[in-house]
C-alpha cells in the first residue's frame, strides 16, 4: 500500500496502458510531437489566455513576488508567441 498520494499518482503513470506499452510518449511512434491540444486553438481564447496570464504576473509582482511573477509572465509569453506563429503573414 502506498502511503502518500504523490506517490500514489507516480505508481499509476508508471502502469502499461491498454497498447501495453507504457512508455509515456506523446508522439504516437511517429518521431512527431503531438499537442495536447491539438493544432486548432481559438485565437480569441489564446488571446484571453494571454491577458489572463498578464494580469496574474502584474498582481504578483505588486504583491512582491518576483518568482511567481516572472513564471506568469513566461506563460504570457508562450501564449503570445502562439498567436504570433498563428496569425496571417
């Protein structure tokens, strides 16, 4: 019997799934990453996800909290940088 939870969560990855294999990859065997998400993501939930990030980072860092600060605005970031490779050239 496992007695923390965290481990709990770690035994369980750990378990072959239904293909038996276990292995934890996301690239379905191909050498292709695949998105969690997929390749369609709304642009106007990218962009609230950005702002939402902003907002996050600009509370924490007038709470004094430059790590989690900086961590949301790295989020922010990654957001923007979506929108970016997504938009029309």
């Amino acid at each position: 019997m496992v007695d923390h939870p965290a481990k709990a969560r770690k035994m369980r990855r750990r378990q072959p799934g239904p293909g038996g294999g276990g292995s934890g990859s996301r690239n379905g065997g191909n050498g292709k990453l695949r998105s969690r998400r997929g390749e369609n993501q709304n642009p106007a939930d990218l962009r609230k996800n950005f702002e939402k990030y902003v907002e996050m980072a600009k509370a924490t860092a007038q709470a004094g909290d430059r790590v989690e600060s900086e961590k949301y605005y790295q989020y922010a970031e990654h957001f923007l940088r979506t929108m970016n490779a997504k938009s029309p050239s």
